[in-house]
C-alpha cells in the first residue's frame, strides 16, 4: 500500500462505527507505505479462490467448533465441548474420547 493511501477504516457494525466516531477519531492514514506483501488480487481472482480459503474452519467460536478442532487430532475419536459460566465468563470444558488403547498416559509422556 502506497504512503498516504489509507483513508478510511473499514467496521464490523453500526455500532463499532458510533464508537469508532464517538473516540473523537476524525482520520485514519498510513504515514509509511506498506512493504513485503502480495500484490492486490483482482476481484476475479477472490471470486475464484475465495470459496476454497473458508473450506476449513481454522477457530472456534461456538461448541461445535470446539469439538470439530479437537476432532483433528489424530488420536481423539469424539470431542463434546460445553460452555460453562465460572463466575466471571464462560469457560469451555472439553470432553475427549481418545483412540489410543492406553489411555492411562497422556501421549506426550508416553516412552517412544
């Protein structure tokens, strides 16, 4: 990106927007210019690449993300995440049911 060629910051919602203003910031711009990124993919490149990109799921927001991503590991059989409150925030708790016969070790300290 070229110096001085932000101008404008992009928000998630309406509502990120009213803070966004209401932090009494009145300009965004970027005093460098950018260096060692990609050039800019024309807009039929996204169009073609976009859906293989989002294909696979890299972050877990809700409980079935959770299990999913436990799931990929290749010594858990099944993973059920469930969100508790603690007290403070929700904490995720993670039930996994292993593959491995021993499963009285964990495997990082199993002997090779």
């Amino acid at each position: 990106m070229a110096l001085d060629a932000l101008t404008l910051a992009a928000t998630m919602s309406p509502v990120a927007a009213a803070r966004f203003l209401a932090d009494g910031i009145e300009r965004v711009r970027n005093p460098l210019p950018a260096w060692g990124g990609l050039p800019a993919q024309s807009l039929e490149e996204a169009r073609q690449y976009a859906p293989q990109a989002f294909r696979r799921q890299e972050r877990a927001v809700t409980e079935a993300d959770y299990g999913e991503v436990a799931e990929r590991h290749p010594e858990v059989q099944r993973a059920v995440a469930t969100f508790r409150w603690t007290g403070s925030w929700n904490t995720v708790f993670l039930n996994v049911d292993r593959l491995a016969a021993d499963r009285s070790t964990p495997p990082s300290r199993r002997a090779s």
